[in-house]
C-alpha cells in the first residue's frame, strides 16, 4: 500500500477530471468524493462516476442538502445568466460556502482513513469568479486544516492541494491531454441538458480552453 494516500474531489468536470488523473500520476492511492447536492446538472454525477470507474479507484456519492437554493445551479426559479467571460464580480450561479462544505466532508473522510491530502480541482484564472476558487481561499482553509484537526495539533495536518490553481483553461487540458484524461466522459454545462448549451460561463469557458489548447474537444462539436 503506498504511503501516498489522498481523496480527489471529483465533480464530473474537466478540472476535477484532471486532478484526479494528476493524482494517480503522481503514484498517489485514491479515493473518490462526489457531491449530490440538488444541482441542476444532474449528468455531473454520472460523469463522475464513469470517471472514477475507468481508473478502478474506490468512490462515493455523497447527498447533501442545500435545498434553502440560493443560486442558479440549484434553485429552479432563479434563471441561469447568459455566459460572459468578461463579468466582474460574484454571479449568480455561486452556491454559498459550496468549497467549504465539500472540503469538510473530504477532509473529515480523510482524518478518518488517515490519509495525507485532500485533492480539489479549483482554479483561479479561468473561472466563474467564485470566491471559493482563489488562493487566499485554499490558504485559509489549510490554517483551518491545521488548527482544527487533530492530525493538524498533532503535526500531522492532512494538505489541501490543488495543483491546477493557477493554470489556465487550455493549460489545464494540455495537461489532461498529456495525462489521457477521458474529456469525452466529462460533464461542464450548468443546465445540464443532454447536449452542451454553449451559452453558460462553463460551456464558454470550456471552449475556449479546448479551442487555445488546439484540441478538439469530443463532446463538443461546432
């Protein structure tokens, strides 16, 4: 058994994708988190799913209940904002404290199984503008890692990565191209309709990326 064990927070996406495979990659034992939240794309799980099964590793889908809404990607009568990749400030399709939560529960299942980190796929530059997603974020919540634990008093504080923090899109799909990350599997769209909106932050972003990488991307074709 190595001693490179971690958990992978895996949303079905293309970051979270890669970061799972960057994982594997770098020789660490895996497992698998994935988050039934109430969300609107309800094809992100089954993604993930498929995602953890073609590399074998052990996952879960975790129900929470955010069902108080609050954002586009939950709530059904809050309409989801036409894409905009030149939007300033927090939109509406952040979900409040989503990251922290997520991190909790991953990093509870960690301490649990004793395992060394916690791997998020968040990333600070081509993204939605969700707080949760920057570098003072992951920062503070390792402080939060590191005094509120018991692995973190005893010095042993389980690391919060997140190795695609500040790469671009079409950086971060260079890497999955070069690690055989299976984007056909993948799962970006915030309606989650059965094909790509092309209309939502995501889907505009996702390509994008694709398109300054030079790849194709296999569920998208136009």
């Amino acid at each position: 058994m190595s001693n490179k064990r971690g958990v992978v927070l895996l949303s079905g996406g293309i970051d979270s994708a890669t970061t799972l495979y960057y994982a594997l990659d770098k020789g660490y034992e895996i497992d698998v988190l994935t988050f039934d939240y109430g969300q609107k794309n309800r094809g992100e799980i089954g993604s993930a799913k498929s995602i953890a099964q073609a590399v074998g590793v052990e996952y879960k889908v975790i129900k929470l209940d955010f069902s108080w809404g609050g954002s586009a990607l939950l709530d059904k009568d809050i309409e989801l904002p036409k894409g905009d990749l030149e939007r300033e400030g927090v939109p509406i399709s952040y979900v409040p404290s989503r990251n922290i939560v997520f991190l909790s529960c991953a990093l509870s299942y960690a301490e649990t199984k004793l395992f060394n980190e916690v791997f998020i796929g968040a990333n600070a530059v081509d993204y939605s503008g969700y707080p949760d997603c920057r570098p003072s974020f992951i920062e503070a919540f390792q402080r939060v890692v590191d005094y509120g634990t018991k692995s973190g008093v005893e010095g042993n504080s389980i690391k919060i990565a997140a190795p695609l923090l500040n790469l671009k899109k079409s950086e971060i799909i260079s890497l999955g191209d070069s690690l055989n990350v299976p984007f056909n599997l993948t799962s970006s769209c915030y309606k989650g309709d059965s094909e790509p909106c092309m209309e939502c932050d995501s889907c505009l972003i996702r390509e994008q990326g694709f398109k300054e990488a030079g790849l194709e991307d296999p569920i998208i074709k136009r």
